[in-house]
C-alpha cells in the first residue's frame, strides 16, 4: 500500500489514526547506519513499523528489525520519543497516521541482510552518505539525535514560543525521566530537538 509523508503541511490531510510504533538506529562498527528503502515510497528510512496486540515496545523495534532487514538486534537505549501532531503519513486506503514513535538505538546481535515485503534495498550507510540520499527529514534527524546526544529526545514535545528548553540534565538519570513524563510538556529537556 502505498504512503505520503506530510510534514509541516498546512495542506494535508487532518489524522483520523493514532499507532505507537517503534523504530530501531542500529548503527556498526564502522559508526555506519542501517537504513532499507521502503516498497511503499522509495525512500530510504531506518526500520521500524507499528507495535501489535500481545508485544511490548522492545519487542516491536526487535521485530520490525528483522522483518526489514532480516537482522537480529537488542535495544540498549531510547533515542526519543517522536509524537509531532504536524507529522502525519497518508495511506492508500484513507488512513491518515499522526506520527507517533519510539527510537531506539539497537545492538546488531545477529541475522544476515535481505529485503522483504516492505524493503527492496537494505544496507549500512555512513552519516555523510545519508546526506545525498532520498530520505525523509523526520528520519535523518533522529539519526542526528542518535549520532550528538546520549540524552532521550523529547522531540514533538510543544514549547512556549520562543522559549528554549531549559539547560540542565534530567534529573536522577532514567527514574527522573520517567519522572520527567508527569511535568508539562512544555518544560521539555536538554537533548530535544524539534519534531
């Protein structure tokens, strides 16, 4: 089926679809990332897709993963949280999906590289080649988050207009993130980037 990105569009369509998915930066010994090129629009994306009924966020990046790229991966840490309301993907069939995802930066522990059903080309790519190739804005910055930050992105999260978020770390590592959920959104933290 076929897909149409829209981002920042003040013409697409309103969403009618609200899916957590996860999405997997894997990146190799030689600081390469994996990418696949997506049957449904042809561009290059690193893998991912919707969580299903009965799986847990971890289990869906591990599974999207392999049915992408047909390699085996462990997620060691968040890369951020993507729910930007202007970012959504218009489907063939009348869906219209607000964006909304999970990133994980992933271990390679396994598998061999094939395409599938939804990618037609899988391979590692170094940021500067990435640079030249068709892929979506939304895609190559959470690749950028995942090469300049150790920090979870809260990217999606509204800001007051002209505010920057404020300059200090999250509080007490992960269990202050966690925390951090229950602030308002507008008190985003260091290492978010727009969505």
């Amino acid at each position: 089926m076929s897909r149409t990105e829209h981002f920042n569009d003040p013409q697409a369509p309103a969403a009618n679809s609200l899916i957590p998915a996860a999405s997997a930066i894997v990146v190799d010994n030689a600081g390469r990332i994996l990418l696949h090129r997506r049957t449904d629009n042809a561009l290059w994306s690193i893998p991912g897709g919707a969580m299903e009924l009965g799986e847990s966020i971890a289990q869906t990046v591990v599974r999207e993963v392999k049915e992408e790229t047909g390699l085996e991966v462990a997620p060691e840490r968040l890369v951020g949280i993507y729910s930007n309301p202007r970012h959504v993907v218009e489907y063939a069939d009348g869906e219209v999906r607000q964006q909304f995802s999970v990133c994980f930066a992933c271990r390679l522990v396994g598998g061999q590289v094939a395409t599938g059903d939804e990618s037609s080309e899988v391979g590692f790519f170094a940021p500067a080649q990435i640079q030249a190739m068709p892929v979506h804005e939304s895609i190559r910055a959470r690749a950028g988050h995942r090469l300049t930050t150790s920090r979870p992105s809260c990217a999606g999260w509204p800001r007051p207009a002209g505010r920057s978020p404020p300059a200090r770390a999250w509080p007490g590592g992960p269990s202050g993130l966690r925390r951090g959920w229950r602030r308002s959104a507008a008190r985003c933290r260091p290492g978010a980037r727009p969505g």
